[in-house]
C-alpha cells in the first residue's frame, strides 16, 4: 500500500499587532488605520489604543469586534498612561505596537523604558506643526534615548522624514509613502455620466464649481480660501465654492463671509453687488459620506493649509481626475506636479490662491487635462495596496 503524506504546513499565527492613536476621529491617519485592520484582516490581530477618546472610526471598529482600548490620558503628561499601556500589551501579548504621530510614540517608548512591556515599535509619523519648532529637552531625549525603542520610524512623505531627522532626532526614519483605494476613486466619466453625477448631488449642470474637503480648523487656513474666492467671485460670479467638512472654526469663517458680502442697500441706495451674492457663491455642505462623489462631481480641488504632510484628500481628488490648487507646504509638491496635476500656491496668498482657481475655473479643457494627469500620477505613485503590504511585511518582520 503506497502512503500518503497527510501533513500540511500550518498557516503562519497572526501577528498581534496595537495600534497606538490620539483618538479615531475621521482624519488621515485614523482612516489609514481603519484600511489597514480591514485590509489585513487574518494576517494580523488587531487592537487599538486611544489615549485621548474613542471617536467616529473607534466605535465602528468596535461595533465589527476590533478591541479598541480608550487609555483615558488626562492634561498634561500623564504617568499612568504608559503603565495602564503596558499592562495592556503584556497581558493580549502584542507583539508589535503601531504608533501613529509623536504622542503615542512616547507613551509607548515609556511603556517599554519604564513597565518590563517588551513588545517592538514602528512609529509613524504624519503631520507636522508650523511653525515646527522643538524643544532641546525633547530633541535630545529623542536622538540619546527614546529613538533606540522604535525599530522601525515611517513617515508618510519625504518632508515629514527629514523633519524627523532633522528637527526630532530620529536619523533612521524611512519614507513610507500614502496611499489610496483606487477602487473606491473611479474616473470621472464622460458628458453624460458627469451630468448624472451632478443631478444627483443637486448641483448644477453647466456651474463651475470648486470645492475643499477638509476639517475647520486653524491649520487648515480656511480664511485664506476665502479670501481668495472673493477674488474668483469678481471675475466669475456664476462659480460656486463647496465646503466640505466641519469643526471649531467654521463659526469664524461664516463671519468672515458676510463681512467680506456687500451690504444690503438702505433705502434709496442703489445695489451694490448685481447677480449672485458672494455669500451665495458658497456652500456649506457639513460632514459627508459621499465625498467621492463631490470630487468627481466638481472642476477644481483647493486646500490652503499652513501645514500639510501627505494630504489624502488631495491623493483622492487627484485619483477622482480632479485638478487641484493647493498650497505649497508640506508633502503636497511630492504628491502634485506643478504645472500638470495642478497648481501651488503660497501659504496665506489669497491673491495669487484667486488668480489660480479662476484660469482653471474659465477653462475646462485644462481642468480635463490636470484631472487625467493626476489620475496617472496616482495609479503609479500612491496605490494604498503597496502601502498596506509594506506595512504588512513590517509587522511580519519585527514579530520575528
């Protein structure tokens, strides 16, 4: 009787992985970490540790049974975080912690210097403060001390790396670049398809329209935006401005926009600003789930933000054929070719912010041209699958 081999090679154990955040509110990094535990899902083990609150994307990873640990941090440095850390490491046995922006990094860096948790840590690092200033104490601890506890430091474009170089004390740091789901970001389509689109987000078939995805808040400049539509207005009084988002500072910008609106005549005045209002030139359209959608839907994308690291609201325009006009800060000029996916603008100029949306808004065939560039430049550079397996391939490593 001739005997078979029955044996078969048992799958490799996931690998326990933590992933260490501020809060899981809809930002970046937080939806980065979202796409990776779903992504991943059987190759690794998850669990997410909040230091500060649970947030939006917490509740809907705990609601699908990932663990999602708030830590409770209170004001200022907080002893017992790192201890309440690694009691939490050390008894789910996690073999590598995953710490997204500086603060999480060093209450896990701490966990591992004061409280025996011998887990290994990729630190990565996203956006960076302007002006982006740190303390010597907290550079040196870095360079002689807290680095040697992070195998393995990312950061998300070549700007923020060299910040971590140059300016943190990380001399290893790697670039590990953005990416997006070029699946959920479909071409925009012909004639037609464009028309539907329209229709079905209420918008007007033959307006030129811009629109900004972004949180209001300092950082993201929206005085600037406004600033600079009121430019575009003068010039094309028929284009519309999208706003897209919410947050501390869209009171402040309301108010901007009426006091940069002409005032309503007093009796026996004449009118002092005919056809549509500058007011009524902008939509505010608060927190969307259709955002895709908006983006293929419009002619130009713009953010003015102060800082920036790796935007990947501009990696989903980009990737949606939408041409763009942003700032040049941060990452955005590694990710947006000036000239052919787009244009940079300088931080807070609101002149030449206007000059720039109005040529793309007066011309579509540029914005057509821009908008298919982009796409191309995405499908090469910025596929979120490579950056999913390069992580991937991380965790496997430092399990090791």
């Amino acid at each position: 009787m001739i005997g078979f081999n029955t044996t078969q090679s048992t799958p490799p154990a996931p690998v326990r992985v933590g992933f260490v955040m501020h809060k899981m509110q809809v930002a970046g990094a937080e939806v980065l970490v979202k796409q990776i535990i779903e992504q991943l899902a059987g190759e690794i083990e998850a669990t997410v540790f909040c230091l500060d609150g649970l947030g939006e994307l917490g509740q809907q990873l705990r609601d699908a049974g990932t663990p999602v640990i708030v830590l409770d941090r209170q004001p200022g440095f907080d002893r017992q975080v790192a201890k309440r850390l690694a009691d939490e490491v050390n008894s789910r046995r996690i073999d590598v912690l995953h710490a997204h922006q500086y603060t999480p990094f060093f209450y896990s860096a701490l966990a591992r210097l004061r409280h025996r948790c011998q887990t290994k840590i990729l630190f990565t690092e996203h956006g960076r403060h302007y002006p982006d200033i740190v303390s010597w104490k907290r550079r040196s601890a870095n360079r002689w001390l807290l680095q040697r506890y992070a195998e393995v430091t990312t950061a998300c474009c070549d700007f923020s790396t060299a910040a971590l170089r140059q300016i943190e004390g990380f001399p290893r740091a790697i670039t590990l670049r953005n990416g997006v789901v070029l699946d959920e970001l479909p071409p925009r389509g012909d004639a037609q398809t464009q028309q539907a689109l329209r229709a079905k987000l209420g918008l007007q078939a033959d307006t030129p329209y811009a629109a900004c995805v972004a949180r209001f808040h300092p950082v993201k400049d929206h005085a600037t935006l406004i600033r600079g539509w009121r430019q575009v207005h003068q010039q094309l009084p028929g284009a519309k401005l999208l706003l897209v988002g919410d947050g501390p500072e869209r009171a402040n910008i309301e108010q901007l926009i009426q006091q940069l609106s002409p005032l309503a005549p007093a009796a026996g005045e004449r009118v002092r600003e005919r056809g549509p209002t500058f007011a009524s030139s902008i939509k505010f359209l608060g927190i969307r789930n259709d955002v895709a959608d908006i983006l293929r839907a419009v002619d130009v994308f713009t953010l003015t933000s102060v800082s920036e690291a790796a935007s990947l609201t501009l990696l989903e325009a980009m990737a949606s054929e939408c041409a763009s006009v942003v700032t040049d800060v941060g990452g955005n000029a590694e990710h947006l070719r000036e000239g052919i996916d787009g244009f940079l603008t300088p931080r807070g100029d609101a002149e030449k912010l206007g000059e720039r949306l109005t040529e793309l808004l007066q011309s579509p065939d540029r914005c057509r041209e821009m908008g298919t560039s982009a796409r191309r430049r995405v499908i090469e550079a910025f596929n979120l699958d490579d950056v999913i397996a390069a992580y991937a391939q991380h965790y496997k490593t430092l399990q090791k």
